[in-house]
C-alpha cells in the first residue's frame, strides 16, 4: 500500500513539473538587433542589416536587392528584394499573397501551408505570409526554364502606403528562412516615410 501511495505521489509531483514547464512562456520570436544603413523604397525607408550584400538591379520594379549569406561557408544564401511600382501598381496584400502561395508547392504537388500574419507599424499596414516547401520561380532567365527548389521558404510581406504600397520578398533554404525571420521582421518593422529636404 505504502509503495502505491508512494507511486501515485510521484505521479503526481511529475504532472506538476510538467505544467510548470507547459506554463513558461517560451519566446517563438528571439530579439535580434537590427543595424545597417537606411535605404530608400518608392516614398518610405528601411533598416537594411550591414551583413545583407547589396546587387545590383535590372528591373526598374525593384527598388533594391541583397544576398543575405548563407548560415554555414559551404551554404546557400538567400535572396530578399523589394519591389515598388508605384501609385495604384502593383496589386492588393491578397493579390500578392496569391501569387507568392502559387509559387510553393507541397510533397504532393498542391500548393503548401502557409501562415498569414497582419500587424500595424508607424501606421502602415503589414501583411505577411509564410511558407515553406518546393520553390518555383516565376521568372527565368531566357533559354533557361525554373528550377524547382525543394525544402525552400518565402517570406513575403506588403507594407500598405497612400503612395504606392511596398513589397518585399525573401526566398533561400528552409533553415536560412527560419533563422532570419525575426530580422526580416525587425527590417520590415522598421518602416518610415522618408525625411522630406527643407
């Protein structure tokens, strides 16, 4: 009898450890420290990190392009680059988020999961969508066709702004994707119009 009472107690001694730990709030976004130079985008500006790798543009729509390198020597970098087109250009936060999801696919080949997420920074409106899975490019370059690229991830996001609304996007491997999330989104939150000259 003794060693049932002492068994039941250690039952329950486990279960409340176990929710103690269930209760500790676990942090799903690591502060990160964002530092880097300002860079102008259509009217607003952003804090691009110092170890982002500016490249130069070829299309007009892209406002600004950068490497961000890869989490090992011997890895794939990612790719962010954003896009103005002017008033009135462009498409809807949902326009856009369509056409990001139509360009991640699944193991079965049907379009992946994704996480929309919708927040308000010096009063422009985000949106931002997430995914992960087999990346196709929507554009090639001529002669050469997309190449899928398998455990990929696309961070997208739409800043909503009276004079032409802003988007950025960031593509590169899975793991890359998820280790830089918190400072695309420290990147993108620290939006601002841009200071006008006296």
């Amino acid at each position: 009898m003794r060693r049932v009472m002492l068994w039941i107690f250690g039952l329950m001694l486990f279960a409340g450890v176990m929710a103690g730990l269930e209760a500790r709030p676990v942090s799903s976004s690591p502060e990160v420290t964002l530092s880097g130079p300002s860079f102008p985008v259509g009217t607003l500006t952003f804090t691009i990190p110092a170890k982002w790798k500016i490249e130069m543009v070829e299309s007009p729509a892209r406002s600004g392009q950068w490497r961000v390198p890869p989490l090992h020597p011997d890895g794939e970098g990612g790719e962010v680059v954003a896009f103005y087109f002017g008033k009135g250009i462009g498409g809807s936060p949902p326009e856009n988020v369509e056409a990001w999801v139509g360009t991640m696919f699944n193991a079965e080949g049907h379009p992946a999961a994704y996480e929309i997420k919708k927040r308000e920074m010096g009063g422009f409106k985000i949106s931002e969508v997430v995914l992960f899975g087999t990346y196709n490019q929507v554009i090639s370059l001529p002669g050469i066709p997309p190449q899928p690229k398998s455990n990929y991830g696309l961070l997208g996001a739409v800043i909503e702004n009276p004079q032409g609304n802003i988007y950025w996007r960031f593509t590169g491997p899975e793991a890359l994707i998820t280790a830089n999330l918190p400072l695309f989104n420290k990147v993108i939150n620290s939006v601002k119009p841009q200071d006008k000259a006296p």
